[in-house]
C-alpha cells in the first residue's frame, strides 16, 4: 500500500493506493484507531468500489474479527457496540426521501455514535459538513483503488498520525 500526502495553501488530502481488498480493510482497520464519539464517515464512490470492505475493517478493529459485518443496503443501518461508542453502518442507497433520515434517528447519531455512511450524498442537506470523507475509484487494470481522505482540521491532524505511522 502506497501513501502520499498532496497539500496546497488551502486543503490538503490524503492519498492512498491500495492494492488488495486486504489493503483497503486494512486502511479501515487503522482509521478506526483513531475513531472518536461524534466522528462521521462518509464512503463515497461508485458500487463494488470498497465502501463496504472498508467499514468491514473499520468494524472488526474496533468489535472484534469474527464481528459478521453485512452490508446495510436493505436494512440502511447497522449498529455495533464498539467499546467506547456506538458504531453505526449505513448505507442509504435506497433511501428514497432524505427526510426518512430522521426516522432512523441518524440525527442523535451524529451526535453520540461514530457513523460510517455509503451513499453519504443521498442525505441532501442532512449530511453535516464536519466529516471525513473517504472516496474510492477504481484502477481500469488491476483490482487496485485509489482512496482520497479529505477532512477538517481535526482529521488532517489525525491522518497525518496515520501516514506517518504508514511510513515507519
Ligand atoms: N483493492 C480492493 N479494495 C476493496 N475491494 C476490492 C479490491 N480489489 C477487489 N475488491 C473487490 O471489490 C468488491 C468491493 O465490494 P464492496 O466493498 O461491497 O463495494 P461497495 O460497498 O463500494 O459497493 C469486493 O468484491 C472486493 O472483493
Ligand atoms: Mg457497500
């Protein structure tokens, strides 16, 4: 898995390739460690593109490797009971009105929970600004993906612990 940090005076994202579906998970595995309560998600990219084996990751490093995550996508929310938050997966491809994102109290989840989120823009305007977003694109030729990290202050700070750590 390769690293890379691009900054300008004005953002900086972080920029990950990762080779394997173990790579991908693994990325998750190492954003978990530095998860705290109020933290949102979002796994933006197009089907099949790793938003799922990501929060997999995410999940198993903080609820245990036999914790069976499914994907969400008919259910639109998961929660787990990681030791020091409640853990919400959602994906809201088939959420039809964004209004229905109360009724699931994604709300008071922003709030208490630390919340991954596929399919984050189907929220409109319900989707908070403060948030980590993680975006995957595919590789034409191999199974690689290329993952963006772009984050507020607080994240950057984080993500530059986890390339840092990446590179020792
Ligand atoms: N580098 C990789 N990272 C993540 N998934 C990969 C990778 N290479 C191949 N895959 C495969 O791509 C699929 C990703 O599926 P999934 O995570 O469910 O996608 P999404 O949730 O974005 O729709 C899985 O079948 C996985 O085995
Ligand atoms: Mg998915």
């Amino acid at each position: 898995m390769t690293r890379a940090a691009n900054s300008d005076s004005t953002s900086k994202t972080f920029h990950v390739v990762a080779r394997t579906e173990t790579d991908t998970a693994g990325l998750g595995a190492a954003l978990a460690q530095h998860a705290k309560r109020g933290d949102i998600i979002a796994l933006e990219g197009p089907l099949g593109s790793g938003k799922t084996v990501f929060a997999r990751g995410f999940i198993q490093a903080l609820c245990g490797d036999s914790t069976v995550v499914p994907s969400p996508t008919f259910t639109l929310v998961q929660i787990y009971d990681a030791p020091e938050f409640p853990l919400w997966h959602c994906d809201l491809y088939r959420l039809e009105d964004e209004e229905d994102v109360l009724e699931i109290g994604l709300e008071e989840a922003f709030a208490d929970a630390v919340t991954l989120i596929e399919w984050a823009d189907r929220l409109g305007r319900w989707l908070p600004h403060r948030r980590l977003s993680v975006a995957f694109a595919g590789e034409d030729r191999d199974e690689s993906r290329r993952i963006v990290l772009d984050g507020d202050s607080d994240w950057r700070e984080r993500l530059e612990g986890l390339t840092a750590n990446a590179a020792t």
